[in-house]
C-alpha cells in the first residue's frame, strides 16, 4: 500500500512539475517552429531568428508563470542538445582525415583560444568573455557557446556574454560562407585544400555545408569531415574548462564545478556508439533533428531571459574581439595548407 501511495505521489509530482514548466517551455518550442519555418523558406541563420525572436519577448521574464520553462529551455533541453551532437560524428571519420587536417584543428583550436584571452585582457574584457568566444570560433560557433558557457560559473555577466557571442558568431558565420569561396577561387585551392580551409575556419556546421558544397561536392565532402573534427573538440576544450573552473572556485572557496556533467559523458558515449555503427541512418537523422531542435529551442530561451539594454552595455569591444579571432583564425589555416602541415 506505501509503494502504491509513493508512486501516486511521484507521479502527482511530476505532472506538477509539468504543468509549471509547459507555459514557458511552448513559448521556447514555438518561436523555434516559427524561425525554423522562417530559415528553411526564406534563408537565413536559425539559431540568430530564434535569439532575436526571443529577445522581443524578454517582457515575460517578468511574469512568473513562464520563467521556469524559459529557466528549464536554457539549460536542460541546452544539454540535451549538445549530448545529441555525439550522433554526427565518428572515430572512422577522424582517422580518414589523416593527420595533417587534425594538426591543423588542434592547433587552431588551442591557439585561438588562448589569443581570445589575450586579447580580452587587452581590450579590458573579462577572460571568460575572451575564453566563451576564442572557443566558439575555434571549434563550433553558437554550439561551442552554449555548451562552454554550461560548465562556466552561473551569474548574470555570463548569460550576457553567452548571447553576445552567439548572435556574433552566427553574424560572422554566415558573411565567411558567402566570402571564403570568393577566397578559395583566388589561391586556386584543391578541392582537398578547400574543403581543410572552409572546414577548419567557418564557424558552425551549416555555414560549412553550405560553402563546401557551394564549390564542389568532393570539397563539401572534406569540409564536412575537418568541420565535424573540430565539433569533436568540444569535448576536450570542455574538460579543460571544468578543470580550470572547478580550481578557480576551490581556491575562492565557493561550490565545486562538478567533475565530468552527464551531457558531456552522453556526448562521447554517442560518438563510440556511432563508430562501432550501432545507430541506423534513420536513428542518427532523427536524433540530428533533435539536436537541432533542442539547440534552437534554447537559443530561444537564452533571448528571452536577455534584454536589448543588457546588450548595449556591453560596446564595441567584444565585437572587435571575435572579428580578430576569426580573422586570426583563417590565416593559421591557410598557413598551414601553404606550408604543407594540413596535407601530411
């Protein structure tokens, strides 16, 4: 009879719990139908629609019946969505790369990063804002931000930086789909050559697909494995964060970050899975799709919770700070395909 009373009280519990998160939650899911709607008809960046849409919104964050599903979409379906970008990617698809393309993504990755701290140091920003936007731009645009941000001590200034930095890669993003080609046309690339550049530079996914194949399928084909190599970085340039963090707050004696968060396990667990090809095409395509939806729906969230006036206290500085991550970005690059590193 208790076991019978305990689970009627879970379960009242958890349809509570619904019912106060749904409100918030369905706004979040319905501006990333509308701006899905929006991008796959009209063009344009999903995740940057969603933002700006959800920015329009930010009035409902002073009614309390939406802020905990808004609360929920920022960080839960944000992990989930991050965990679910395990599905896209392979140990075979790395090891084809040869090691030439995977010197050349480590070394972007762990240089821009660091040059990211450096400079935000010199322009006077904090060097978690130089840190969120040097791993954006290293490894995968707004994904990378949301999931850095995730393991970064919680406060105000962060989910800030977060949405700065997400509507300035996402802007940055898609003008180097449009400019790169222009830029492989003049050097004369091989299709090889192209597919490292626009791969190891553009920074997220779509933008990449999107140039690579604009040029030829065989460059689509290259561009689309380094970009997925760089996506895998992910999870080493968040261990480091944890890691870095987590000291951080043992020496000013505040909570501990925890050790290794369950979407970051999911992740790699959903990268072995994937290798050993235990995930039909129709699973991998579904849980993509997913992924993609849990992303935009947090994206949407995050806008909410942000402010237009939070926005423009924030200046010119960091917008000059991830135009010369980029720029710095593209020029290690093609210096290591003239050189010959990225073609070992």
């Amino acid at each position: 009879m208790s076991s019978i009373q305990s689970s009627l009280s879970s379960s009242s519990g958890l349809l509570a719990t619904g019912r106060k998160l749904m409100p918030g939650v369905m706004i979040c899911v319905t501006i990333a139908l509308a701006t899905t709607f929006i991008a796959d008809h009209y063009g344009g960046p999903t995740l940057l629609y969603a933002l700006l849409f959800g920015m329009t919104l930010h009035f409902l964050t002073e009614e309390g019946r939406s802020l905990a599903g808004v609360e929920f979409a920022s960080r839960t379906i944000l992990r989930l969505g991050v965990a679910l970008l395990g599905v896209r990617i392979t140990l075979e698809q790395v090891a084809e790369l040869g090691i030439g393309p995977v010197l050349t993504v480590i070394l972007g990755v762990i240089l821009t990063i660091a040059l990211g701290a450096l400079l935000a140091r010199m322009l006077g920003l904090s060097r978690e804002m130089g840190l969120l936007t040097g791993g954006s731009v290293a490894i995968c645009g707004a994904s990378a931000a949301l999931a850095l941000s995730a393991v970064m001590p919680r406060n105000e200034t962060l989910e800030r930086n977060t949405i700065v930095t997400v509507v300035g890669v996402t802007t940055l993003s898609t003008v180097a789909m449009i400019v790169y080609p222009l830029i492989v046309g003049a050097l004369g690339l091989s299709d090889t050559d192209a597919g490292i550049l626009l791969g190891g530079t553009i920074h997220d996914v779509a933008q990449v697909v999107g140039a690579g194949y604009m040029i030829s399928e065989g460059t689509g084909d290259v561009s689309t494995f380094v970009k997925l190599l760089r996506v895998a970085m992910l999870v080493p340039a968040v261990m480091v964060f944890i890691f870095l963090y987590r000291r951080n707050r043992q020496e000013s004696g505040g909570a501990k970050v925890p050790a290794l968060p369950s979407f970051l396990v999911a992740f790699m667990v959903l990268v072995l899975i994937n290798s050993m090809g235990w995930i039909p095409p129709m699973v991998t395509d579904a849980f993509t799709d997913m992924s993609r939806w849990c992303l935009v729906t947090a994206i949407a969230a995050l806008g909410i919770k942000t402010s237009f006036q939070k926005l423009a206290v924030v200046g010119w500085k960091p917008v000059i700070l991830m135009m010369a991550e980029t720029i710095f970005l593209l020029l290690l690059v093609m210096a290591c395909i003239h050189f010959g590193l990225a073609g070992l």
